[in-house]
C-alpha cells in the first residue's frame, strides 16, 4: 500500500513537473530568446505575418522554434537600455503610474473595506454591489463620459488621470472588504471594549492582521496597472508621458530583437516581486477566496 | 509588527503627495517649452478644450484652434498673414506629430503618434470639444459627418456671396460632396493616372484610348504590349512610383474601382464569397502570371500621384527622355476621366464657439495657400507660371539616377490643367473593407491559399464591418 | 430629519464617513457618475446634450448582426472558458492538495503567468500559431494541410488556451484554500461509513467548497473579461468573426465615434453582468442558509 502510494506520488510529480514546464514555457521560451543576436532571431521567426510563396518554396516555409541561442548575448539588452533612451524613459513613466496606483488603491481600498467589514450602516449591501458591478465592467464601458469627467477636471494629458481613477478602483475595496471580513469580530470587539475608537482599531488590530491580503493586493494591482494599455493611449497624449505597456505593443511588431528584450525587462518586475511576496500573496489570495 | 499599518499609512501619504508634485511640474514645465517656441505643440484634445474660455475671453479677440497631424509651413503663414489682417483673431496652430523622437526610430513614432492623433482627437470631438478646424488627414472625417460633429459647408457656401465656386475646381470640390451636404474643403488634390514610355508604345505599334479605357481594356492592350515582345518585359509594375509594392496594390485599386459590385452599402451586405469575387482575385492573379502586371523592375507603364506642378514635370522626366501621362482605366459602370484625391481637407468643428470666424479663415487659406496641386484656380495658375519662370527644376536625389537639373517642359505643363479639369473620379481607396482586402489577398498570390478560401475569410470579416 | 438620518447611522456614523469618504468620493467621480453619464446617454441621440430618443438606440443596437455575433460570443466565451477553467484548476488542486515531491515549486510555477504582462508573450503566442507557425510545423512533419489558427473557428480555442494558461494558477490557490478548510475528518467519517472516493469527493469536497467557487466564478468571469487585450495584439480590431467579443464592438464604436450605439451596448452589458451576479449572489445566499 505505502508503496502504491510512493509510486503513483512519483507518478504524479513527473507528470505535473511536465505539465509546469508547458506552463513556463512561453515566459522561458521570451527569456530565451531575448539572449539571441537580432540576425539569429530574424533568421528563426522572420516569417511570422509572412506569406511565402508557393513558387519559392513557401510549401516547407515554417518558423523555426529554437529553444537554446547559438550564441549567447546581450547586444540586445544593450540595445534596449544604452542605446535607446526612450525605454527607461517609458520604463520610468510605467513606474511613476503604477506604484502611486498601486500604493493608493491599496490604502483607499482598505479604508472603505473596513467600513463595508466592520461597520454597521444602512444601504451597506447595496452599497458593496455598487462597487462589486463596477469592477466587472470592462474599461470600454466608460470611456467617453470617463473622458468628459477627466476633462471637466482639467486632468487630461496629466498622470493624474490616469492615477487618479487608478486609486479609486473598486477591486482594492472588493479584495480587502473579502480578506477583513475573513478577521473575528471577537478581536476589534474586544479592542472596542477596551476603549479604542475604530481609527485605532483599523491601524493596530486590522491592518496588521490583513497584511498578506494587502500583499496580495499589492501584486495584482502591480500587475494589472502594469498591463494597462486603453487608459493611456486616450487620456495621455503625449509620448514622452507613455507607459512600456504602448511602447511594447508597438515594438514587438517593428524590430522582433529588441522586443523580447524588452518583454524580459517589462516582466522582470513582476515576476521579482511576485516571487518575493509569494507566500504572503498566495494567503492573502486564499483567505479572500474563502467565505469569512 | 504594531506600527506596520502606520508606517505604510505614513509612506503612502508621501508618495502620494510626492507623485503629485511631480506629475504638475513636469507637465507645467512641458507647456512652457512649448510657448517658448512660439509654437504650440500641445495635442488636439487638451489645447483645444480651453479654447472654449479663450475664444470668450473679455477682450473680444477671438481664438481659432487650427489643428494638423503634420507641421505646415504654409498654414503657419497663412495663419501669420491672416492674423496680422485680423487683430482681433489669434490662430493656434497644433500639430499631432511629437518632434522629441524624430531622428530615433521614425517610422515606428510617427504610427504611434498617428494612432494617438486619432484617439485624443476622436475623444475630445465627442466630448463637444476638439480643435476649431482640423485637416482631416489621419481622421475618422467620414464618422465625424454621420455624427453631425463637422459644420455642413454646403450651406456656408450657398449662404456667403464672397465665396465663389467658378474661382475653383469646382469638379474636385463636388468630389467631396456625399448625399448629406458637403463637410469638408480641400485646399488642394492630386492626381492619380500612369506615366507611361511614350517611344516604347509607339515602338510596338499597339493602340489605345486612355480617356475611355475600362480594366478590361487594359488587359486586353497589357497582353498585346506583351505580345509585341518590345522594351519592357511587363506592362505595368505595381506600385506607385519608385515604390515597387506588393500585390495588394492592384487588389485594392481594382476592388476600389468595383466596390459597389461586392459591398452593397444600403443593405449592408457583402458578397465576397460569390463566384465573381473569386475570379477577379484569379484575373489579377493572371495579369502578374501573363506578365502584364510586374513585382520588380520597369513596365511600359509606372503608377504615379501627381502632387504638384513639379512633381508631375518630374515624374514624367523620372521615368524616360519621351513620356506622357495617362489615365488609370476604370470599373465598367464609372464615369471616364482622371482620378483624383482631396488633400489637405479642413473641416469646421461643429462644436465649436468660432465657427463664423473659422469658416472666414477657411476660405482665406483656399484663396491664400498654394499646396501640391491648388483648388483655387488662380494659384494654380500661378504656380505653373512660377515654374515656367523658374525654367528648370532640381529633382530630390533618389537613387542619385535623375537628380540632374533639367529644363521646364512648358508644352507638357500646359496640359496638366486639362487633366485636372478632366478630374472626374474620386478616389478612395482607404476604407476598413478595402483594407481587409488587401491584408488577405496575399495568401492566394503566393499560393498559400485557394481563391475561395480567401474570398470566404474576406467575407466574413468584411460582413462583421458593414454590419456594426 | 436630520435626526432621523442621524438616528440611523447610529454609533457607527462618523467613522462610516472617515473610512467610506474618501473611496466613496472618488469612486463617485471616475465611474458611478461617468456610468451614469454613459446611461442617460444612451438614451439621447448626440454625444452631448442632444436629444431624448427613447429605446432607438437599442433598437439600432439590436438589429446590428455585429452587436448580436459579438454579444453571442462573448457569452459562448464565457460558457466555456470559465467552466472548463474552474474543472481543471480543480482538478489541479485536488491532485496538489497533498504532500509532494517538489510542490511548492509547481505552485509557483503555475502561478507565474499570472503576473506575466500580456504584451511581453504576444510573441511567442504568434510562433505557435502564426500561418508559418511550429503548431502548422508539426502538422506538415505529420503530412497534414496547414490550418490558419487565428483566422478560423480555432481561433476561440487558443484564445480559451490563453486564458486558461493566465488563470489556472489563480483558481487552483483559491480552490486550494477552499480544500484546505475543509476539515480532515469529515472524510475520515465518511470512510468509516463505507463511502468510496468518488462519493466522498461528490458528497463533501464539492459541497464545501461551493462557497469558494461562488468566489471563483466571480473572479473567473472578470478575468475573462481581460483575455480581450491579447485578442486585440493578437488579431486587432477585426478579427475572425468567431472571436469578435462585446469589447471589439465597444472598441470600435469609440473609434467610429458611435456614442449612442456604445453607450446602449454597454448598458445592456452592465444589465447582463447585474443580472449574472446578483443571481450568483442570490444561489449563494440560498447556500449558505441551506447548509446552516
């Protein structure tokens, strides 16, 4: 029995361990590949969006998917952060956008979610819906009247509107009210007991008991923000103000070489700061999911 | 562990405030350079937001947002003349290309900027707000007419006894007209035909009409050029110009020409998996396997867009000593005479708070602009003469082949104005239909794809656009 | 009155307002009031201040076979991906929720493209299915015809490939935190009484977990919503029609300046997604009122 056991566990890993490298494989494939010199990399995928023709042998014109460089360099990471100066520059906009997002939302989010958790007043459930519809919209949804508001605003072409409508997302409340929902009532009755009043018992007792949530948070946020490519390409016109996100929709197309590179770079980030907060992410994931 | 919630309350609030600081200086700082230069080049949707207050400003001066995706000399001193003229009117002239990234990567910027020209401008337009006038280069122009987002300048004309339309090529203004009214004005077009090598035609003996010829004639005279095994090997490359292009080029021209035969614009419905679609993919297929049409090298004939006086002494000097230009065939069912296209067309925001002084100031560009080939007769006139006068012309080097001076051909100038008096088709060849066309058409030319698969994957995404 | 209106916030008044205010406000701003906006504009035949007409806009909307292709795939989209995602992350979760070789690793693994930006993968996403593609490759190694995977009825498959790959790593933490609650000796009673694995897995695992997967389908289905930015890289505005989605139409109705037809088309969309969620949240209720 132990050894059934042992056997179809082993069983197991090897065929999840398969299962993960697919999963992996397109992130390593992209690390891979921006390793490669720019005439290797035309010389191997030249031909994607291409039609060959018939008469030239365009019936045996594949692409070919190459696993391990030839040679391995870093010309194009050079190429990327020495020689041209707009990537930082974009790379620096990404970051100047996200992390105030990121920061704001996360702190918005938990204020109002600690009033939908833990507080008492009428049109609460209703309220939370609210919220709870307007993170399902897809951005399209809005984006006329959102543009005549920007513009009433006197925001458009500044960061702020993009920042601004960032930090009050509603999936910061929707996480946060989930995750503090999920902490007893026993603890913040107990703290009111003793005589504290509710902005106390929000930073002492519940802020650091949703820590992993607000990691969580955190890493999707990052995540999500990091991606945005409509909010941008409307409301900051600009481009020296241009996140990566455009200009990497862009490169990939134009010079393939570069683009991996940059791709590596765009995700390298997120990918550090997902493994760093891992453990917190993945409680702070887990405890929103189960019902408090 | 206890102070983790006030620490990260703490840096937040820093961030925050940190983040917008930066963000007003930076744009602050932005606008000031740009005022410094004595030019604005803001974009469309922010500028021209303000322009609202600016335009009722307590003084009574009047400010025109004059909005262009590309940096115009010739606007900048029409708005300079027209300023000087009109103390009370300010022209703000902006433009939609971003110059800080112009030696690095141009191609790839200049998209960009362009997509960008589109969305702020499309987003402002609909808020009500945008540039007062715009040159509708790289814009939505037909959207923004059903939208009623352009002043109607039928009505402007009929109702205003300074405009007169016998000043100008009244043929090529019509060509702008759709069934609703007229909302935009073009200060200048340009015309589309072929240069051809007149010697070598004669050499073979065959004949033709020009002014009258359908495709099929054209293809009927191509296989007899062929036949005739004279100078060239093809008949026509595809391509305009030095640009040889790809295949697309004779798709998209011929299913231009013979659009209302496939898309049927009321019903909204395309027929594009019918058999006959199939079989004009096939002809043009036939026209480069028979040898009439070429992907490389020269033909009798070479595809060319007069832009201007110039431009059309040059192209006939470009491609041999004896060349005439010649009219592009046309569908069955159309009209004889030359092909044009409208350029640099201004439409009058309809939203806008100056409309009367921005319609003045239209038709003093019409009257005072002389660009490419120019609407307004006189300044036709006067640039042919310009050229006469010049006596020869220094083409740009490509190539360095024919960047010799030559003389002016006053006998060859002398027939441009027939041409353009001969203007009679409009053409469009831009679209969403059209531009599905020629992305998928490749497929079958290299033999990749059947004639029907192709035709049936047009279909279908051609049926998604007519039916939004 | 305000009395009564005090009388009714109670203790908890004031602190409603210090940690609601501030989300509540900007909330209002960038998406109730713009939400609003879009709604009463709906209605009007201009973009702005133009005149009431009534339904005509839906009318118009409803006789667009574009409208109705789209509307039909978005929902067909949603029927398959999101089923067929929850099954096999929790199949996934099952099989993982028990002491293996390496597991910690698999987890990351599997969770790693979610923070992955789309725009850095589009590339390798174009080898694999590219006209001159690896997978057209293999097939013409195996002597089979090429097939055009993006511009055929394949093309939703790939994209519910896509989306799986992004995801899965996601639902299965969440179903994992779900499994985990569950407690050990619910199933050591259930063996006790004879009950086969299946059973157990039928009669416990899945009743447990049901409030867990209210969750799960929740985020599921806004996730699906954002396979549209690789669609869009992938294929552009004018895909093959069978993966034209609700967001292609909204899209290209902003470019064509079409308020009247993208405001109705996406209040009908809000009205499906209020429908959809408050009758999840209704089942939900009902659950967990079943069950106490």
């Amino acid at each position: 029995m132990n050894n059934y056991l042992r056997l179809s566990g082993l069983a197991l890993s090897v065929l999840f361990s398969i299962f993960a490298a697919a999963m992996l494989f397109p992130i390593g494939l992209t690390l891979v590949s921006s390793m490669m010199s720019e005439a290797e990399i035309s010389q191997n995928y030249d031909l994607i969006g291409k039609m060959v023709d018939t008469a030239n042998g365009g019936k045996d014109a594949f692409l070919n998917l190459k696993l391990l460089p030839d040679w391995l360099t870093f010309e194009q990471y050079l190429q990327v952060l020495i020689l041209s100066p707009k990537f930082l520059n974009m790379f620096w906009n990404s970051a100047s956008l996200v992390v105030p997002i990121v920061i704001g939302q996360t702190l918005v989010g938990s204020l109002a979610a600690y009033a939908f958790a833990k507080l008492r007043f009428p049109g609460r459930d209703k309220l939370f819906f609210v919220y709870l519809m307007t993170m399902l919209m897809p951005f399209q949804v809005t984006l006329v009247p959102n543009y005549l508001v920007i513009d009433m605003l006197g925001l458009m072409n500044r960061s702020s509107a993009i920042v601004l409508p960032g930090i009050f997302g509603a999936f910061g409340v929707f996480m946060m009210r989930q995750f503090m929902a999920h902490i007893p009532y026993a603890l913040t009755e107990a703290a009111k007991i003793d005589g504290a009043g509710q902005l106390t018992i929000f930073i002492r007792v519940v802020l650091p008991l949703a820590k992993p949530g607000l990691a969580a948070l955190a890493v999707l946020l990052f995540v999500d923000y990091w991606n945005m490519i409509e909010q941008p390409l409307i409301f900051l016109q600009d481009a020296v103000k241009q996140p990566l996100s455009l200009y990497l929709a862009q490169i990939n197309q134009s010079a393939r070489g570069v683009g991996f590179a940059a791709s590596t770079l765009y995700m390298t980030p997120m990918v550090l700061l997902f493994l760093y907060a891992e453990s917190y992410f993945v409680e702070g994931i887990q405890h929103s999911g189960i019902k408090g | 562990m206890k102070n983790t919630g006030l620490i990260l309350l703490s840096v937040a609030l820093i961030v925050l405030t940190l983040a917008a600081c930066s963000s007003n200086r930076s744009t602050s700082g932005n606008g000031d350079t740009a005022e410094g230069t004595g030019m604005v080049s803001g974009q469309p949707g922010t500028t021209g937001a303000n322009s609202d207050e600016e335009a009722m400003s307590s003084n009574g001066k009047k400010t025109i947002v004059f909005s262009s995706f590309w940096p115009n000399e010739q606007y900048e001193q029409a708005a300079k003349a027209y300023e000087e003229a009109h103390p009370d009117i300010t022209i703000k002239l902006q433009y939609g290309l971003s110059d800080e990234y112009s030696d690095d990567g141009g191609g790839e910027q200049t998209d960009a900027d362009i997509e960008k020209f589109t969305t702020s401008t499309n987003a402002a337009m609909l808020a009500g707000k945008g540039p007062d006038l715009l040159d509708l280069r790289y814009l939505a122009a037909d959207d923004y007419e059903r939208h009623h987002l352009l002043e109607d300048l039928q009505s402007r004309m009929d109702g205003d006894k300074t405009f007169n339309k016998t000043n100008y090529f009244a043929n090529v203004l019509d060509g702008g007209n759709s069934e609703t009214g007229q909302f935009s004005l073009p200060l200048s077009f340009s015309l589309s035909g072929m240069v051809g090598d007149k010697a070598a035609i004669a050499a073979t003996g065959v004949k033709f009409d020009d002014r009258a010829w359908t495709w099929d004639d054209f293809m009927t005279t191509g296989r007899e050029l062929v036949a005739a095994k004279g100078k060239y090997d093809a008949v026509i490359v595809s391509g305009e110009g030095y640009q040889v292009g790809g295949k697309d080029y004779f798709v998209r021209s011929i299913v231009a020409d013979n659009y209302g035969r496939f898309v049927d614009e009321t019903s909204r419905k395309a027929s594009f998996d019918s058999p006959a679609f199939a079989s004009l993919l096939k002809q043009i297929k036939s026209m480069y396997d028979d040898g009439v049409a070429g992907s490389a090298g020269r033909g009798y004939f070479i595809n060319a867009s007069i832009l201007s006086p110039e431009d059309y002494l040059t192209s006939l000097h470009a491609f041999g000593d004896e060349t005439a230009f010649y009219v592009k065939p046309h569908a069955d069912e159309e009209a004889a005479g030359t092909s044009f296209e409208t350029r640099a067309d201004i439409g009058i925001n309809a939203n806008s708070k100056v409309k009367d002084a921005a319609w003045d100031f239209l038709k003093y560009l019409m009257d005072h602009t002389s660009i490419g080939l120019p609407i307004n007769k006189e300044r036709f006139q006067d640039a042919i003469q310009v050229l006469k006068e010049q006596g020869t012309i220094t083409p740009p080097s490509i190539d360095s082949q024919y960047s010799k001076p030559f003389k002016v051909d006053s006998a060859q100038l002398d027939q441009l104005e027939g041409f353009a008096d001969a203007a009679a088709r409009k053409r469009n060849e831009s679209g969403k239909v059209l531009d599905i066309v020629a992305a998928n058409t490749d497929a079958f030319f290299t033999g990749q794809k059947s004639a029907e698969d192709v035709a049936r994957l047009i279909q279908n995404k051609a049926m998604t656009v007519l039916n939004e | 009155m305000s009395s009564r209106w005090l009388r009714r916030l109670r203790g908890d008044g004031v602190a409603v307002w210090l940690f609601l205010g501030p989300s509540l406000i900007g909330f209002s701003l960038f998406y109730l009031i713009p939400f609003v906006l879009g709604f009463y504009e709906s209605f009007t035949d201009g973009a702005l201040g133009g005149r009431f007409v009534g339904l005509n806009n839906y009318t118009d909307l409803l006789h667009s076979a574009s409208f109705r292709k789209a509307a039909g795939n978005t929902m067909l989209f949603t029927a398959i991906a999101v089923p067929l995602l929850i099954a096999l992350s929790l199949t996934l979760a099952v099989l993982l929720n028990r002491p293996l070789f390496l597991r910690s690793w698999l987890r990351t693994s599997f969770m790693l493209p979610l923070v992955v930006p789309v725009a850095s993968v589009v590339t390798v996403w174009q080898i694999f299915f590219d006209w001159n593609g690896t997978l057209n490759a293999w097939l013409h190694e195996l002597g089979f015809a090429r097939v055009d995977w993006m511009q055929s009825n394949w093309s939703m498959t790939i994209v519910v490939v896509m989306y799986i790959w992004k995801n899965i790593g996601y639902d299965m933490i969440l179903l994992l935190a779900g499994l985990q609650s569950i407690p050990k000796d619910y199933y050591e009673t259930a063996s006790l009484e004879g009950a086969g694995r299946f059973h157990q897995f039928w009669h416990i695992t899945l009743v447990y977990l049901t409030p867990t997967m209210f969750f799960v389908l929740l985020i599921s289905i806004i996730n699906s919503f954002k396979v549209f930015r690789e669609t869009y890289l992938l294929a552009g505005d004018y895909p093959y029609d069978r993966l034209y989605m609700l967001q292609h139409y909204m899209n290209n109705m902003f470019f064509e300046l079409d308020v009247q037809k993208l405001t109705a088309a996406a209040t009908l969309m809000v009205g499906c997604i209020v429908v959809m969620t408050s009758g999840l949240l209704r089942a939900e209720r009902k659950f967990r009122e079943y069950t106490e």
